[in-house]
C-alpha cells in the first residue's frame, strides 16, 4: 500500500461562533501510526467526525482513499470517546461487535455466516471471544474498550480511528491495547486522539 490515506488542505470548522479548527492542512500516509494530542475542547473529536464525514467543513478540502469522507466511510472502523448505547442496554458483547457488520453486507435477513466469521476473527484478535456471550453491562472498563475496537475491526477498515480510547482504563490495559494497534498497524492506518 502506498499513497496517502488521508488529505486534509486548509480546513475550517466553527460551532455557530465559536472556531474549533482554523485552516488546517495534514497528510496521513497509508500504514501510519498518528497520534493526535491537544488539550480538552482542542478540536481533535471534531477533525475525526470530519475524516469519517460527520461533519463537513465550512472551508477546505479532505480526501480520505482518494475519495470523500462519505464514499470512503466503509473503509473507515471508529472507536468513539463515548459508546453510541447505554451501558445497561441487554447485549452481549458478539451483539455489538456484529454491529460493525451493518451496512457492509445484505440489507435484509440478518447476519451471514460470513459476518458471523469476521465477528469471531476479530473478537480472538481483541482477545474477547472467552466473553463473547457476555453482556456489555458486565464488563470492565477495559474489556468494553477492546469490545469497541473489535466492532470497529469488524467492518474491515484501512483505517482505524479511536477518540480518547485510554479514557477510563488503567495503565497495564493501556499498554494492552497500544500493543494491539501496533500489531493492527501492519495492515490499516491508525488514528489515535489523546488529551
């Protein structure tokens, strides 16, 4: 793989009056590991809803594969700063990584075995398939996180985005997971969003 994975050329971002991002250009190569630091209420959670097509920019252009954010969204696994669901909500942890199957294969009749398959290669590889039965509401801090990273692993991405994913989880779970991404890094682009 070679080329850029991400292009963003004099992007500006505002929330009604208030500029988070002011003329902001980066190239991100294909197989990068990046790190993204800034302080709280920096923009960087921004800047990943503007790469995944969230957002779009006031000003500026942004290539992610060659293509737009929107048309490149099914190459891109996000690991957001705060699940999308209720912690208390009644599913076990394969229900939510089969969720990063939506949208990438049938529409209608539920999951195929093929979804079924890529689910459980990446809950080994997240080291969660022991709790695949699990509900989410019975997991540690850590465990929920490599859940979500294995949902994002699930669609198959070239790209992996994960906002503030050390939040909540102690040192030694940490390293854990850094130690993932370096592995993962060998074959997707990775953006990391720290404070």
């Amino acid at each position: 793989m070679t080329g850029k994975a991400i292009e963003i050329e004099d992007v500006s971002f505002s929330y009604g009056d208030i500029p988070v991002l002011d003329h902001i250009s980066l190239e991100v190569p294909q197989l990068e590991f990046l790190g993204i630091v800034g302080p709280n209420a920096g923009g960087k959670s921004t800047l990943l809803k503007i790469i995944l097509g969230l957002l779009r920019p006031q000003q500026g252009k942004v290539r992610v594969l060659g293509s737009t954010p929107r048309r490149a969204r099914r190459n891109l696994g996000y690991v957001p700063q705060y699940p999308a669901f209720a912690r208390d909500f009644p599913v076990t942890v394969e229900q939510v990584v089969l969720m990063g199957r939506l949208g990438q294969g049938r529409i209608i009749g539920g999951y195929s075995r093929r979804d079924r398959e890529i689910a459980r290669r990446v809950m080994i590889e997240t080291e969660m398939d022991n709790l695949a039965q699990r509900r989410i509401d019975q997991l540690s801090g850590g465990q929920l996180q490599r859940a979500l990273v294995a949902r994002a692993l699930a669609c198959e991405p070239k790209i992996l985005l994960l906002d503030e994913p050390t939040a909540n989880i102690d040192m030694r779970v940490e390293n854990e997971l850094f130690d993932l991404l370096k592995i993962l890094n060998k074959r997707m682009t990775i953006l990391v969003v720290s404070h």
